[in-house]
C-alpha cells in the first residue's frame, strides 16, 4: 500500500511539473505608430536599438533611439500618416 501512495505522488509531481511553460519564444513586437515626428515612448522594457525597423514604403525613415529615457523619434520625410515599427525587448 506503501508503495502505490509513493508512486501516486511521483506521477502527481511529474503531472503538475510537465505543463509548466517558459517566456514567449519571441521577443519582437511590430505595431503602427502615428504622429512620429516628435519623441514618444517606446516600450516599458528595454529595447534592443539595434533591432528597430521602420517600414514604410519606399522612403527613407531613421530612428533615432534614447535608450536612457526610452524614447524614439523617427526622422525623415514623412509620406503616410502613420508607419509600422518592429523591435526587439528584452524581459
């Protein structure tokens, strides 16, 4: 009798272990931003500056990130009203 409680418990650790999940495989965020002309937040967490992307059809966009106050601001001509920015955080 012993021995099927201790082998119960075994299998009710390993049950409850197995469906634990870790962090989000990835990282990256890509959403639309408007009015870009001036400094905004970025991101809670910290940005790679070296993973940021800026699409926008055919015209040239560079950003420009501060990484001590987390702001980004997008500098070029600007031919939408709005623009898609993907990055990378870190947790």
């Amino acid at each position: 009798m012993k021995k099927f409680i201790g082998l119960f418990i075994c299998i009710g650790c390993c049950l409850t272990v197995f469906p634990v999940f870790g962090q989000e495989a990835s990282s990256q965020v890509c959403r639309w931003v408007k009015d870009f002309n001036k400094p905004f937040y970025l991101d809670s967490l910290t940005v790679d500056p070296a993973s940021i992307l800026v699409m926008e059809g055919d015209s040239m966009l560079v950003p420009s990130y501060d990484p001590t106050k987390g702001t980004l601001m997008i500098i070029g001509n600007q031919q939408s009203d709005s623009v898609l920015l993907c990055y990378r955080r870190f947790p």
